[in-house]
C-alpha cells in the first residue's frame, strides 16, 4: 500500500481505490505550506482525538470530499452538530468492516479536548486489517503496555508512532512500542513541527538500526510504498 505524509501527525493510506485520511493538521503548519489541501483525496477520515493540531483541516478537506468520518462518539458528535452526517462513530475495543478493511478502536494514553474546548472524549488509535496489509496507527499516546494486546487482534506490518516526546512517546519509547506490537518496521510522525518537538532524526534512526529495526521518516508530501 502506499503511504504520503502530511506532516505533523496527517498521513494518508491508500489501499486500492481508497484513499483513508488521518489526523488532518496542515493549513496551520508552517512546514507543511507547500502542501495543497484541496489536491488531497479522501475516502474516510480517521481522527485519533479532538486536539486541534489534529482536526483542524477536518472540516475543509470533508465538505470538498465528502468523505466519511470515523472517531469516538464524542468527536463524530461534535462534528454532525457542525451539520456533517456522513459519519461512523466507534469507541474503544469496538471494531467495524469498512470496503477498505477492517478498523478496530484501542486505548491511547493522552488528553483530548475539541478546538471550542468541547469534551473530545476519550484518545485513541486505530488497527487497520486490509487486503494489503495490516497495520497500527497509536494516534498521540505515552508508551503504554495495552500495546502488547495489539498482536492478539491482528499481525502488524508496520506502525505509525509519535516519536517527538514532550506530549507523546519519544523514540525510545516509540522503539519499547514496536517490540511490544511485534513490527518491524515504524513510520515516525508528530516531532519537529513545534519547539517542544524537535529530534535529532539521525540518532532516531540509528537507535532503531541497532535494534535491529527500522525508523522511517518520509518527507513531507513523500509517497512511500510499503
């Protein structure tokens, strides 16, 4: 399947003709204003929880699309009072058949607020089984050992950490993560785009080759295929 990264924590997956959106935060990321959001297509929109460097193009990318939303109750709430109703609310350890996969709910270890301060209800991540893969998007989280439950449900191919520290797991925590949902390979996101956030990307990436394991940091707007 084929992965681009929009900076930030905003990625996007595309298996066959469906293209599943994350955590869209890029109009208001400097990094990420070469990035057109109006050129991005989306199927479905998957929100981990209501802090706005996550929802905050929601909304704008949605309406064009018309895609479906996907989040906890709290937050699809939120959003079909703003008039949206093409939407599918889960909570944690609930599971639906999407066309393009299987999408499990599970426990993140975070704060969740909406941009007006409304309750965002409870953080979360998502596991994702589809015909081309499986894999694990923990949206923001501390290292937690729920994440050992994550093989019971599904093989992982590879999984989306926060590795920036500060709000999140750092990349140490991140690498504790990926031995304990048995996966090789991690696609980096949420470092770099604040002062709190920055990394040293080379002792990152190092700190995962000597483990034996492999850290990957695409560019912003880089499509990678894995």
């Amino acid at each position: 399947m084929k992965l681009t990264y929009y900076g930030h924590a905003c990625f996007a997956v595309q298996i066959g003709q469906h293209h599943i959106l994350f955590d869209p935060f890029i109009t208001p990321n400097e990094l990420a204003k070469h990035i057109d959001i109006h050129q991005i297509p989306a199927d479905y929109i998957l929100i981990s929880h209501g802090h706005a460097d996550h929802v905050a193009d929601v909304a704008a990318i949605a309406k064009r699309t018309g895609a479906t939303l996907v989040s906890n109750f709290e937050i699809i709430e939120w959003f079909q009072a703003q008039g949206f109703q093409k939407v599918h609310p889960m909570n944690h350890g609930g599971s639906w058949q999407f066309d393009f996969g299987k999408v499990k709910y599970v426990n993140a270890i975070h704060s969740s607020k909406l941009p007006d301060g409304a309750n965002g209800g409870n953080p979360g991540g998502f596991i994702c089984q589809t015909s081309e893969g499986n894999f694990y998007y923990s949206g923001d989280t501390a290292l937690t050992l729920d994440m050992q439950l994550i093989p019971r449900f599904a093989r992982i191919d590879f999984a989306i950490f926060p590795i920036g520290d500060n709000f999140t797991m750092g990349y140490e925590d991140a690498l504790v993560a990926a031995e304990l949902v048995q996966t090789e390979r991690v696609v980096g996101v949420h470092y770099d785009t604040f002062g709190y956030i920055k990394i040293d990307k080379d002792a990152a990436r190092k700190a995962f080759q000597e483990a034996g394991r492999q850290l990957l940091l695409p560019a912003i707007g880089e499509t990678i295929e894995l």
